[in-house]
C-alpha cells in the first residue's frame, strides 16, 4: 500500500490537501493532508467517499453511442476512432453548414481546476467559432460587485476570525459548503466574537450565534442600505475613511437614505430593533469581519446586494486591523487565465447567458443551434427552467455530445458519450476560493476503463476537425507552464508546487487589508458605485426590485447545498426521496400532514415530494435541496423545474431563489 498525495480541486471553498492510499493502482481510502493548512488533517465524507463515484455503477468506462430513444439512456459500445470520429463530422458539418454559431458548448465548473477547463476546449470552440456560453448560474453577481468595488482584493483568511470581535455570516452556509471554517469559527467564539447570521433558514451557525437574522430572501439589499443609513445617521460612518479611500459614498449614502429601520424592517419581515440591535453590534465592535455567501446572489437583486454588503466595512471603516474587514471568493488572486494562458481566441461570436440554456436551444434562429457538447456541467439538474432544457434536449435535429464521469440525468440524452476522468486520474491545478491554497492535483490512480482527460479529448478534436496549430501546447503539463509565466509571482508559486507544498501569494496567506492589501482598482480606492454596474443595471445600483410572488404562488423557494453532494456531483450515490421543507404554520394552513406526498408548482412545472415541516425556516419560506437527480422525486422534477431563468440586477446571475410556488396535497 502506498499513500499519495494531491489536492481537492472540487467546487468547494476549501481546497483541501489529500492523502490517498493506493494499492495495485486502486483506490483504498482518501484522507485529509496538511500541506494546505486549512485542511487541518480532515475532510468531508463526501470525497471520503469518493471511491463510490470512481468505481460505481454510474461510472461510464468507454465512448458509447445512442440506440433508443433520446433520455433513453439506451447506448451501444462505441471505439474512441469511432466516437471521436462521429464528434469531430458533426462539429464540421456545423461548422462548415449554416455556420460555428450553431454549435453551443455546454460547460460549468466540472472538477474545477485550472487546467480541465479553458484549455484545449477554448482552442478547439473560439477557432471553430461556436456560441460563447457566459457561464452564469454561480458566482457572477457576488464577483462583479467584489471586481466593481475592490478589484477583487484578496479577502481575510478564515484563521484571522478569531482575532475579530463580530462576524457577520452573510448568505452562506459553511456547515455543509465548506467545513473548515467551522471549527475556526468555534475558535473565533471562543476568543470572544461575536457571531451575526443572516439567512432565512436557522443553519446549523445560526442555532450557535449570538444573532440569528432570519431575513426574508432577497431583500438583503434593503438592510444592508438600512445599516448604511443608520450608520450614517447616528455618527457610527468613518467618513474620514470614505474620502480618503473610496469614491461614490455621497451617492450611496443618498440611495440608501430611504431605507429607515422601520422601512427596511417591514420589507425584510423583522423586528426594527433587531436591526438596531445588528447595526449598533457590528459599527461598534472592532475588528468586524463579514463573510459574504453565495446565498444572498440568487435572486434579481444580487448584484446589489452583494455590493450593499460588501461596502459595509468601507462605511464604518472596518478595515486595517487583523480581523477586520470581509472575505469573498479568493478564485481570482492568482491572476491565472487558463484560456489567455494557452492561446485561446477572442471571444467575438454569438453569446448566451448561460441561464436561458433551454431558450437558446428551442428558439435561436441564424443559426439555431444543432450541436450541444456538454462537458462539466449536468445541465439538467443544475439550470434554471428544467422543463425547456428537457424540451430542448429532446429534439431529433440536435446532435448532443456529453463528455462526463457518471451517467447523468444529462448524459442520458447524448448521442455520443465520451468517459471523463475524475481528478483522481488527471492532472489539474486547484485554487481554493476561501483559503489561500493553489495546489497540484496528481493522477494517484490507474485510469477506470477507457476514461480520458479534458485536455486529451479537446486536443485529439482539435487535429480530427483541423484547426490544431504546432504552437499549441500538447498537454496539461505544457498548459501548467504557460498559466504560471503569465502570472507576476511565477518563480515562487512554480517553486513552492514543486515541492510538493501549496504554494501562497507573496503577502503571506492572511493579509490585513489595507495594510498588505489595497483595492485592485485603478487609483487603489473602493468604488462604491461602480460607473460600468450602475449604468448597465436597468433602475441603477442600489435600487430595490419588487419580490416576485404573488396570491397564486405566494412562497418563496430556496434551492440551498446540499451536504450529500457538490451541486448535483455524486448525486448517482443517494437515490433517497428528498423532501420539501416548510414551516408548521405553513403546513397547517394547507391541511398537510408531516411526510405526506405534496405538489409543488408554478407556471414553469412541478415537482411531487414529501413535504416535511420544521421551524428552521421562517413562514412564508420553503426549501428543496439543490442538486437533486431526477431518482430523488417522485416525478423526476427538482427545485430547478420551478425555477426562473430571469437574471439578476447586476452581472446576470442565476435567479434560483426567486422561484415562488403553491404547495398543496398531491
Ligand atoms: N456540500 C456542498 N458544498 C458545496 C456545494 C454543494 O452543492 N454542496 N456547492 C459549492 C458551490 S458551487 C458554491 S457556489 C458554494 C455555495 O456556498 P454557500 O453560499 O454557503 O451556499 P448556498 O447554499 O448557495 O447558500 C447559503 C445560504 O444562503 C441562504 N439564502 C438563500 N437565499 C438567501 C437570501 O436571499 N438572503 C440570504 N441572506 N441568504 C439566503 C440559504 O438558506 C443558505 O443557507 O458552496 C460550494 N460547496
Ligand atoms: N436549484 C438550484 N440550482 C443550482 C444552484 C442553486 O443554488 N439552486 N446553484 C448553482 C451553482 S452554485 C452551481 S456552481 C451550479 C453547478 O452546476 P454544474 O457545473 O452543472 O455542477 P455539477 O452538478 O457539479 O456538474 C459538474 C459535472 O461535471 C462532471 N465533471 C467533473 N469533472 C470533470 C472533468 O474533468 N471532465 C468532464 N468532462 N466532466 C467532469 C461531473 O461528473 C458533473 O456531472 O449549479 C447551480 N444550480
Ligand atoms: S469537497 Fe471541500 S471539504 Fe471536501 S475534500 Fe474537497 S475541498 Fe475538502
Ligand atoms: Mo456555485
């Protein structure tokens, strides 16, 4: 037995290190490493578990083409000759018909890492000239406000919380979205902070905070305007600090006038003096520290939000101590661009909002969409409006190529399959986005079956359809290279991954900002009301958009993470019946029973499950897992079925959370 060591590159904040025993080239058990200490020698059972996903049932172990009806999941043994061959025709005929802009490459994060995306896949889609896919269900709207106001300056590191005497845990869930920062949390507790929670539903954090803020979703906006105000009002603002290091503060402090305590308290379904009470915790303790979630972006809203909460520690100042100040996502302070990297073309074709997936396939015109290569994403569980992604997977005139791991919800509708690797058997490079680890992923396995790697299966296309240059880089090694000389810091990070370590920016991995780290924006201020944001959000920056329920479907739906699986990853291993949860108050009003089989519906589809109450969440609210496969309901729909492929505010974030429903017996 051999124990080998490589990193978690999965879509997870944490980024752990790994250590995996190997016997014959098989997989024998996976454990927590040290050399990213925020890993602190555990891990979660999901990847613990991650021998279920390799070698399972669900595992595709060669090409295959379709033989039954599409959704089938019927499929004959196909050669990769054979397969790639059928791919690489088709990619042409499209090409070479009514033109590139009739292929739409389907793709989200997959394992995540540096080198399985944007890398061959970007060569061989810009130079056949597909559809540019905005990739835009996670992550947009949080990362334009943190772009918009700081440039994405690197966050406080989660081992800084126990310095800070409040910590506001904003629209995140780290009890199941990453784990680490829960016992750095207790620690953080135990040193004296104060912790603030606010989320709709009472979280595991939520039952251990001093404060527990059970907003009603999607108005995050007005009661971060409202701590604004407050602040501004009553003398607790820094303006000394917002004339010296930021810019659009006078704007910001007009827009958020409006939104008194008493406004912002009816809106957000509180009580004024628990605003009160939250506005005075956080201006007067120092160092505050807000983690911003991903939470509090799903909705039309989110852009603003993000951007309300994160100009927070700007208006009271909260910066320049150790502890002080707020952490978002840490994805881009490498500056690595995989896709510049490796020589990627610029994107100057068709582009589609990832969001409107299903009308892109069953409405483009010139040129509709005849090809879908789907690749590191499971489209069907995970986007918006399922049922028009499903009407638009269905369609004979469309050839689908799904390049995946497991047999799918989405795979299942292919016409050719091609078997993935997972990031056991591949090399990758991971970042995590809340610590402040990049890592190599090692191959530590033999391969299962036939299963290739990105790079292989994009490059090998990339020759079969002719548009392969000599200068390209051959593999994921080659593309490691380019990534680490394009960024400032190459030298140490390439000599801190070869030693096997997890390589940290040159200012240490717990910068305090404003004293190691400044705003990445031009002049170095914080722009409070980023010009580019607010010209292109439709009522301007700040401004408060109607909730999107109504008598017919009053209650508001969350689809949060689920602990059993990232997004719907590892979702072949748990065919349980998940149910929908909802307040007792709400329940009894319906006349339904703990358990019993309900309807939930909207104008987009339905769902059929066990209804479950439980006075975690506030009334008014109702919650069905995120990542669910069609196995987990009774009628195969899931939380994505209801909802909206509308957009938000800024930055044209996935809306899940605005999906509003009825629920009644089924
Ligand atoms: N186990 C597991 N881990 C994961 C993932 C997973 O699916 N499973 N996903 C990974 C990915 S892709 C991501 S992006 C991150 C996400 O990490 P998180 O942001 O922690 O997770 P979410 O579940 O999206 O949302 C967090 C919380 O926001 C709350 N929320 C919903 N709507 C609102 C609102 O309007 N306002 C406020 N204040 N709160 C709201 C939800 O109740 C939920 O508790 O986690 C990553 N880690
Ligand atoms: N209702 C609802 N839906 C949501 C959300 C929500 O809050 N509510 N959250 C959204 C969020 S935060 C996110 S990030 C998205 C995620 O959406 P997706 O990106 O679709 O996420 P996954 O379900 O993890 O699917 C990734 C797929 O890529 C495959 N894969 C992994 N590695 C590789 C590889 O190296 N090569 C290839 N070819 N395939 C690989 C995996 O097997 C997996 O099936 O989901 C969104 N969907
Ligand atoms: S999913 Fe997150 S917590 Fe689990 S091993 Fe990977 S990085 Fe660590
Ligand atoms: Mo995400």
């Amino acid at each position: 037995m051999e124990v080998r060591t490589t990193a978690c590159p999965l879509d997870c904040p944490d980024g752990c290190t790994l250590e995996v025993k190997v016997e014959g080239g098989k997989l024998v058990s996976i454990d927590g490493g040290n050399a990213n200490p925020l890993t602190a020698g555990f891990i979660c059972s999901k990847v613990r578990d991650f021998g279920g996903h390799v070698y399972g049932r669900a595992r595709l172990s060669h090409p295959a083409v379709r033989t039954g009806p599409k959704g089938s999941g019927e499929f004959r043994r196909a050669s990769w000759d054979e397969a790639l061959d059928l791919v690489a025709k088709e990619l042409t005929r499209v090409r070479d018909g009514s033109g590139g802009e009739g292929i739409l490459p389907l793709s989200y994060g997959g394992s995540n890492g540096k080198l399985t995306q944007d890398g061959h896949d970007a060569l061989l889609f810009g130079r056949l000239g597909a559809t540019v896919l905005e990739r835009t269900v996670c992550a947009v709207a949080t990362g334009a406000a943190a772009e918009g106001l700081y440039g994405k300056m690197a966050g406080v590191a989660f081992d800084d919380y126990e310095h800070a005497k409040c910590v506001v845990l904003w629209g995140a869930n780290p009890s199941s979205t990453g784990i680490h920062f829960v016992p750095l949390m207790k620690r953080a507790q135990a040193a004296g902070a104060k912790l603030v929670v606010v989320d709709p539903r009472r979280i595991p954090l939520a039952k251990k905070a001093d404060l527990h803020v059970p907003i009603r979703p999607g108005t995050d906006l007005v009661l971060a305007l409202a701590l604004m105000r407050y602040a501004f009002e009553n003398d607790l603002a820094d303006r000394d600090f917002l004339r010296e290091h930021t810019t659009g503060w006078e704007t910001l402090e007009a827009r958020a006038a409006e939104w008194t305590v008493e406004r912002a308290a009816e809106l957000c379904g509180l009580e004024p003096s628990m605003i009160e009470t939250f506005a005075r915790l956080y201006a007067e303790s120092s160092p505050s520290v807000v983690r911003c979630g991903w939470g509090l972006e799903r909705n039309r809203n989110g852009g603003s939000a993000a951007a309300a909460v994160l100009g927070l520690p700007a208006v009271l100042g909260h910066f320049g101590v150790r502890g002080g100040g707020y952490t978002m996502s840490n994805s881009s302070i490498w500056g690595l661009d995989s896709a510049a990297a490796i020589g990627a073309p610029p994107e100057t074709t068709r582009r589609l909002n990832m969001n409107r997936t299903g009308r892109a396939l069953l409405e483009y015109r010139d040129p509709p969409i005849e090809l879908a290569f789907v690749y590191n994403h499971n489209p069907l569980a995970t986007l918006p409006n399922q049922e028009l992604v499903r009407k638009g997977l269905e369609r004979e005139d469309l050839f689908t190529v799904v390049f995946e791991q497991v047999m799918t919800d989405t795979a299942r509708y292919a016409d050719v399959l091609l078997p993935a690797t997972t990031f056991l058997e591949h090399e990758d490079l991971g970042t995590a986005y809340g610590g402040y680890a990049l890592q190599d992923v090692h191959p530590v396995i033999d391969r299962v079956g036939e299963a290739r790697s990105n790079a292989e299966v994009f490059a090998e296309l990339c020759e079969r359809v002719g548009v392969a240059r000599p200068e390209d880089a051959r593999n994921e090694r080659e593309h490691r290279e380019r990534l680490l000389a394009g960024t400032p810091w190459s030298d140490g990070l390439r000599s801190a991954l070869d030693e096997g370590g997890a390589a940290e920016p040159p200012y240490g991995n717990r910068p305090v900002q404003f004293a190691d780290v400044f705003p990445n924006t031009p002049d170095s201020k914080v722009h409070l009301v980023p010009e580019d944001l607010d010209e292109a959000s439709a009522k301007g920056m700040y401004v408060y958009l109607e909730d999107p329920g109504s008598e017919t479907f009053p209650l508001a739906l969350l689809s949060p993470s689920n602990s059993r699986t990232i997004s719907s990853t590892l979702g072949q291993l748990h065919d349980h019946e998940e149910p929908l949860f909802m307040h007792p108050a709400d329940a009894a009003q319906r006349g339904l029973t703990d358990g019993e089989l309900v309807r939930v519906w909207n104008t987009l589809g339905e769902v059929l499950c066990p209804v479950s109450a439980t006075e975690e969440l506030r009334p008014g609210v109702v919650a069905l897992a995120k990542g669910l496969w069609s196995h987990n309901t009774r009628n195969g729909r899931t939380a994505n079925a209801l909802a909206p492929d509308t957009v938000s505010d800024v930055g044209g974030s996935a809306c899940f959370n605005d999906a509003r429903v009825q629920v009644a017996r089924a």
